[in-house]
C-alpha cells in the first residue's frame, strides 16, 4: 500500500493536507475548541510539545485573526526543531525542565498565559503499561510547567491516555483546576485511547508555590521534599503500631535468656503476651530451648519438589553424555 491508499483511508490527514495544516492533530484542537471557545479572551498561548505544529498552526490562525496581531504572543516548545510559523516564537527544549519554564516567563515578559495547550507524546513503545505511565509522566511534566506561567482562571489542555490509572490523573488536576473535563474530539480515533483533559480555571491551593517537584516525575532530584511546606508538601500519616514493650522483630533474642536486665524486661512483656505461645523462645530462666513446629506448615510449596530431590541426593546430578551417533568408520587406507 502506497501513500495515496493512506490519503483515502484517513479524512483528517486528507483534510489536513487540503487545509494546510501540518499534522491531522490540527482538527483535535479545533473540535476541542468548537466546543469549549477555548481560544475566547486569549493573548497569550503556549503550545507545548508542539511539533511539527498543527496545534500553533490553529493558535496562530484563530487568536491572530481575533486579535490585534501585536498582542498577541504565542509560545511553542518541542525537544525537536519546527518550521518557523508566523506570530509563533519557539523553544527547543524539554517540558520537565524548570529552565524551559523560565524561557517561557521571559518571552511572555513576566505576563502569565490564558492558554497552555499540550498534545505530547513519547515514543511509543507497544508495551501498553509503559506508554500509559510515560504518558502519565509527561502530562504530569505539563501540568507542573503549566503552574509556573498560567494565569488564575486561565485554561489547561492536554492529552491524556484513559488508561487504568486514570482517576489518579484526574485527581491531580482538579488540586489545581476548578473545572476538569475529558473529552474525545470526533478526529481522535476511537480505536486509540487517547481523548483530552480540558481543565479550566485555574486555582492552586492557597500558598502553592510552583515547582517542578511532583514526586511521581522522577526527574527532580535537585528538591528536598522535606523543605516543602503547607500546601506544597503531601503528607500521608505514619503511624507506629504497638508499644515499646513489644518484641522488636528487628532484633534477635536468645534461645536461653541470660543477662538479668534482659530477663526483666522480657518478662514483662510475656506478662502482657501471656496468651501467646512462647515456648519455642523458652525466655524462661534455666529451661532449656523447645523447638515447636508451625501450627500450619505449607500445604504443597513451590519448594517440595527441590526438597524431595535434596533429600534423596538427585539435585544437580551431572547427567551421562548424550548418546551421539558415531559415523561408520572409513578406511582411509585406500
Ligand atoms: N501537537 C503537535 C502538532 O499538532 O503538530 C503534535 C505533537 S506530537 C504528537 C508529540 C510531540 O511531543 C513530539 O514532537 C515530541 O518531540 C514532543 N515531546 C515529547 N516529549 C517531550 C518533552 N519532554 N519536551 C518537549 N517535547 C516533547
């Protein structure tokens, strides 16, 4: 199959081509917007993961037909190089540097952005678990640039795999946004489970300060997560179970008890364990160890069968050489 049979397999990546867009993603976007008039009120956008730059061909297209031109400021960043577009200033940079965040402050002239649009992707791999998670990764990767440059109530949009982990997405993004929606543009194919998040008004928490810290990206080894405070920081309790007279299992006792000091102690704690069996440990002065078998020994362990070979000498016999058929002997002689 040639290319044409692709031209007439796919509408979008037709139209793509009859409209002048550089990619079919072109049609994502503009159905996105149709639905949610993401680009109203907009003058500065970023376009991150951008190329080859459909997505900052539409930005282009709409925000500067809509606008004075001079106010309006696009900013696109992609690891590869693009094409240059008209209104569009770009970045070759990577997304989960913090720099790239910097770039994008100083190009928008310390102004924060009404629009960050992300429709990143890494290499597929095939391994659906591992796309899933690097995808998670990179949304997560824009979610955190997108805190350092968007404006309160400004609007987020990126692409996001519906995979099994999903909620735990959606969860970080609505910390962050009053209003989170997933929608599948008609251009998405339905085979694919890529749809987009469409997050609007933006609201970190009271406090927040941006980073590029979020521990799931693991890539921030310059941040000392115990220096974050208040909202910044995510705590999940720790609790200590049991008291300090407890057995410590990290500990090995004695099968015969012998300092005093010791003795004491112990007892003290078969005082308040006296329901349970502690013969096997005989912490009992004087006796002498009683080993007891377990209440409930494996029914069938991985185990049993290099146990019985073990026992009856058979594990890692060398084995006779194999027989190899020799061939009739030739008399050379002749
Ligand atoms: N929206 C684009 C368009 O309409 O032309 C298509 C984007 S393409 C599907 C995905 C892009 O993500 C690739 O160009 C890739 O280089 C970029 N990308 C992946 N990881 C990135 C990263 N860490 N930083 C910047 N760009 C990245």
């Amino acid at each position: 199959m040639g290319r044409s049979s692709k031209d007439k397999r796919d509408i979008y990546y037709r139209l793509a081509k009859e409209e002048g867009w550089r990619a079919r993603s072109a049609f994502k976007l503009l159905q996105l917007d149709e639905e949610y008039q993401l680009f109203q009120g907009v003058h500065r956008a970023v376009d991150l993961c951008a190329a080859p730059g459909s997505w900052s061909q539409v930005l282009s297209r709409k925000l500067r037909s809509s606008n004075e031109t001079s106010e309006v400021k696009i900013v696109a960043v992609d690891l590869q190089a693009m094409a240059p577009l008209p209104g569009v200033i770009q970045i070759q940079g990577d997304i989960t540097k913090v720099s790239t965040a910097h770039e994008i402050i100083r190009h928008f002239k310390g102004e924060p952005a009404d629009l960050v649009v992300c429709d990143g992707a890494p290499d597929v791999t095939g391994l659906h678990d591992i796309d899933e998670y690097i995808q998670a990764q990179l949304l997560l990767a824009a979610l955190n640039i997108t805190t350092h440059v968007l404006r309160t109530g400004g609007t987020f949009v990126a692409k996001i795999f519906r995979g099994k982990d999903v909620t735990l997405l959606y969860s970080q993004l609505k910390i962050f946004f009053q209003e989170v929606t997933c929608a599948k543009p008609r251009s998405s194919r339905n085979s694919s489970i890529e749809a987009f998040v469409v997050c609007q008004g933006y609201s970190p928490p009271e406090g927040y300060k941006p980073n590029m810290s979020n521990p799931l990206l693991d890539h921030c080894y310059d941040v000392d997560f115990n220096q974050l405070e208040g909202p910044n920081r995510v705590i999940v309790p720790f609790l200590a179970c049991g008291d300090l007279s407890a057995y410590d299992s990290d500990k090995t006792y004695p099968l015969q008890v012998r300092p005093l000091l010791f003795i004491t102690s112990l007892s003290t704690q078969r005082h308040q364990y006296e329901n349970l069996p502690t013969s096997s440990l005989q912490l009992d002065t004087g006796k002498e160890y009683n080993y007891v078998p377990p209440n409930q020994p494996p029914i069938r362990p991985p185990y049993q069968e290099a146990c019985f070979l073990k026992k009856n000498n058979l594990l890692a016999k060398e084995r006779p050489p194999s027989p190899v058929s020799t061939p009739p002997a030739t008399n050379t002689s002749e």
